[in-house]
C-alpha cells in the first residue's frame, strides 16, 4: 500500500532496496549514478535515496541496454530526449491553454459590440517557438 506523503518522486528506497526492485546489483546502481543515467536523491548522510520513478527509469535502462543493445551513452542520450519532449509537451499544453483563453476573451468582446469597427473572430493559426538556448556540445 502506498502512504499518501510518498509519491513517485519521493526518494525512500536505500541502495540495496532499489537494487532488489530493479533486478540490478548495486554496483550497477552506483555506475549508473555516475554517468548521470539515474539520479537518486541523498539523505543526509550522503547515501543515495531512490523513488519509485528511479527504480523504474532503471529498470527502462536495463531494458533498453539488454533487449536493444543499446550502450550506455546512447541511453543517456534518449534519456535527455524524452525529458526534453516531456517538457515542450508540458509547454505546449500550457500555450494551447493560454491561447483558447485569449481567443474565449476576444469572442466575449465581439460578441458584446454591434456597429461598425467590430472585431473579426480570431482564426486557428500555428505557432511556431524558437528555442534560444544554444545545443548541447556533442559528447565525446
């Protein structure tokens, strides 16, 4: 039974735990940890405190590494680029929100006026957002 103060992200599960729930050795915990594919929190004696979204994202790793032969660099790469696509996904939810608010607003004052210089309804456009920050330099 999960207890309502632990979500996914809070960090309960000492090494040898989480080592036990993803099928790995905690050795393979550590590596992991140092290449920056899992980052565990710390507790305040410096041992590592895993969640429950950690231990799935190692087990995504070993997944990955065992059943497509991906190494460890290219994992860390697609690693980044879901985190990446999740983020714009989130942001784009929020434009899609902000922009439905501001086409809501513009219909409610049109609606209101009669005579001339009567606003046009606003039409479905695209949105395109440049990203301004620079690339990641390439791994080497």
């Amino acid at each position: 039974m999960n207890h309502p103060a632990f979500g996914d992200d809070t960090p309960v599960y000492v090494i040898s735990v989480a080592a036990e729930l993803s099928g790995l050795h905690p050795q393979t915990l550590r590596q992991y940890d140092r290449l920056g594919l899992v980052s565990p929190g710390r507790a305040a004696g410096r041992g590592r405190r895993y969640s429950m979204r950690d231990i799935q994202q190692l087990r995504e790793v070993q997944r990955l590494s065992q059943e497509n032969g991906i190494n460890l660099a290219g994992i860390k790469r697609i690693l980044e680029l879901e985190r990446e696509v999740a983020e714009l996904r989130e942001h784009l939810f929020h434009l899609r929100n902000e922009l439905d608010a501001a086409r809501t607003a513009v219909t409610r004052r049109t609606s209101g006026r009669s005579g001339g210089g009567e606003l046009l309804p606003v039409r479905r456009t695209r949105v395109t957002i440049f990203n301004t920050t620079p690339p990641h330099p390439p791994e080497q």
